[in-house]
C-alpha cells in the first residue's frame, strides 16, 4: 500500500494538484499492518500528520475488515474500495453499508484481476485504477501514466491493464446500481 498511496499521489500531482503520500508502520511485530495515507488538493498541504477524517479508504487485506477500525472518522461523504470477490454483506459490513449510498461503498476482486494481467497477487495498480472509476476524483489516464512510470517496459504494462480492468469492473457496476 505504501507504493499504491505513491503512485496514487503522483498521478494528482500529474495532474495538477498539491499531493504528498507517506506510510505510518506498526511497529509490534513484523508483518503488522500497514497504513498508508495520500493527500491531495488544490491548495499547498503543510500538514504531514496522520489523516483522522479521510474521504476514502482503499483496503487491500480484507482480513483486517474486522481487526482494526479501518472506517474510523469517515463520514457519509466518503467512499470505501475493498479487494474482495465476496460481496459487502459477506464481508460483515452491512451496518457501513446502511450508511453509505451504494456507490460509495464497493467491493472489487483486485487480486483476481491481478492474477489474470501480472500472473501474481498483487491488487495495488488494480484497486487505484477502482478508485479513478469509483470516485471521479483522478483519471484513468493520470493513474495509468504514474504506474507506467514506476514499472517501466512488461510490468508497467501488466499493472495498467490490471488498473484498466477494474477501472471498467466498478464502472459496470456502478450503471449496475443506477438501473437496479
């Protein structure tokens, strides 16, 4: 995720924004779980603190959906992506999705997606490409170009088809939601 909030934030660089990214890492244990955070806005950022009131949360590991209070200072306005192939009432979260308008709240198969365009599973590129398509916030284009940047030649090219495929996923599912 370190590299995803990167890459994330590069992208809103590229296209015109003030934007910073950094991790915050557990220090208890190796393997503890990671956060990363992305800003990004039109007005220079001077804070470097953690974000306590975030306008999106993008989990990678479903397993700590019910470890750590991931939702924690989001309000109505926000949007939630999880890498899952399960559906958000399977994954326990019927109380955010209460909560939440439809869109706003989306479960996509990021490591599937991951799987079939680089052979591994690595969800990273595919849930930003969910994100340009869920929130609107970035495009596509932006996305693919920083992940082009960072893994130039075959791997770029493989994490961009992944960010493509499920940018097209959470559009589908969105117009989905609109004509239910």
């Amino acid at each position: 995720m370190v590299t995803a909030a990167e890459l994330l934030s590069v992208a809103a660089f590229d296209e015109g924004w003030h934007a910073q990214a950094f991790p915050s890492f557990g220090s208890e244990r190796t393997g503890a779980p990671v956060v990363s955070f992305c800003r990004f806005s039109q007005r220079p950022i001077r804070t470097r603190e953690p974000i306590a009131e975030p306008d999106a949360v993008i989990v990678q590991d479903p397993t700590l959906l019910h470890q750590v209070d991931l939702f924690a200072g989001l309000d109505q306005a926000g949007y939630v992506l999880i890498n899952s192939s399960r559906d958000i009432e399977e994954l326990g979260l019927s109380d955010l999705a209460a909560a939440l308008e439809p869109r706003r709240l989306l479960a996509v198969p990021a490591t599937a997606l991951a799987r079939e365009h680089l052979g591994r599973p690595l969800p990273n590129a595919a849930l930003l490409g969910g994100f340009a398509g869920q929130t609107g916030r970035l495009r596509l284009d932006s996305v693919l170009a920083a992940i082009r940047e960072r893994f130039p030649g075959e791997s770029g090219e493989r994490n961009a088809a992944a960010a493509q495929a499920c940018f097209r996923y959470v559009r589908t599912r969105l117009r989905e939601a609109v004509l239910v």
